[in-house]
C-alpha cells in the first residue's frame, strides 16, 4: 500500500516467541513451499516459511490459504499481529499473506515494486527477527537497518531493495493486512465462515471486536 512515506515505524514488538519458533524449526521447514520464489524472480535468493497464502490468479475473490508453516508458527505469529494491528490499524479486515522469509547470507533482493492489485489494498508489516549490521533495506533510494524488536510498515508501492552482505542470513515475519473496505466486504468474495474450522483451505480472517481465530 502507498502510505506517502517511504517507511512507518511502529515501535516495539515483542517477536521473542515468535523468534525461537522459526529459529528451532528443521533446515528443511524453509524448503517445504517454495511458491514464493517460483512467483517473484527477486525472491529467488530467499527461503520461506509460508503460514497464510494469497492465490494472486483468483483475486480478489479466492480467499487466502493455509501454507506449511501455519500448523508451526502460528500460535506465535498471532500475538505478533493482534498486538500491531489493534494499535494501529482497524479491526474487521484480513490478514491475506503471512510469511517468515529468509534472505540467505550473502544474497540480495533486487530492487522492485510490488505491482500486483492486492499489495495496493493492504498494510506491508515487517518484523525482524534477526540481522546483521551488513543488511540495508532501500526504499526510494534511501537505505534502513531495520532491527529485531520493531516492527515497520513498508510502503511496497515504491522501489525497494535488500542486500545482506553478512555472514548470516536476515529473516523477517511478513504479513499482509486488508482493512475494512469494499473487497474486505465483497459478498463475492470467499469469506472464512464458508469454510469449515480445520479445512486445509480455511482463509484467516480477523474479527473485529478481538482479534482471534479459532483452531
């Protein structure tokens, strides 16, 4: 989404959870979808955990999925994205992608805009969970060191860019938040409560008045 600046800070986190979560996972939990990077050419030096997907092909009325990583990580993503959407969005919208990305040692992401129609109608979030003094985010042409502990909102609608030059690999959580408007509303539009509690392809939907999901 276009918020007119290149990057909002939103203060602190608390992504401690979170972070020994995706830090005890198996090497092998950052291979099991790799759709991320078959997608978007400048994500092909990155690894991921995929908890919550977006068919870009059926937007904007397929609803969004269940990847590999939910069953792992969600009971510790959730906390992360209650805390930041209550204190800084609406309620009643939709959480339409959740990822752990791991931008290996060593690699970059090149500079790009996020141009499909659903990155304009929904709140980039990054959150850190590690880094290295090597690592530079560009937006617009001005680089950032973003740091585990905060969280940002990134304007994905301007150029940006990573480049990690470190000895380790930089991995952020991810996601995507729709407020309340037309699509988030759009009778059309494939709505969780169609779906059976457990399906594999229950859409992760935010209620209004607590922020929770049931199991």
């Amino acid at each position: 989404m276009d918020i007119n600046i290149p990057l909002r800070e939103l203060g602190p986190v608390d992504a401690d959870t979170l972070r020994d979560a995706v830090l005890e996972q198996e090497d092998i939990a950052w291979d099991e979808d790799k759709s991320r990077q078959e997608s978007f050419y400048v994500h092909d030096r990155t690894r991921s955990n995929v908890l919550i997907a977006l068919d870009d092909n059926n937007w904007p009325y397929g609803a969004s999925t269940r990847g590999p990583g939910w069953q792992r990580l969600i009971g510790t993503a959730m906390p992360v994205m209650q805390k930041i959407i209550t204190n800084h969005y609406p309620g009643g919208g939709e959480v339409i992608r959740a990822v752990v990305a791991n931008l290996v040692a060593g690699a970059n992401i090149k500079a790009h805009n996020d141009i499909h129609q659903s990155f304009h109608c929904a709140h980039r979030i990054h959150v850190p969970i590690t880094t290295n003094p090597k690592v530079w985010f560009t937006i617009n042409g001005r680089p950032y060191q973003l740091q585990p502990g905060q969280a940002y909102e990134v304007n994905n609608q301007k150029q940006h860019s990573v480049v990690n030059k470190g000895a380790e690999g930089r991995i952020t959580f991810i996601f995507d938040y729709m407020p309340p408007g037309p699509l988030a509303t759009d009778s059309e539009r494939t709505r969780p409560e169609d779906l059976s509690v457990g399906s594999a392809d229950i859409a992760f939907r935010i209620p209004p008045e607590k922020l929770a999901i049931s199991n």
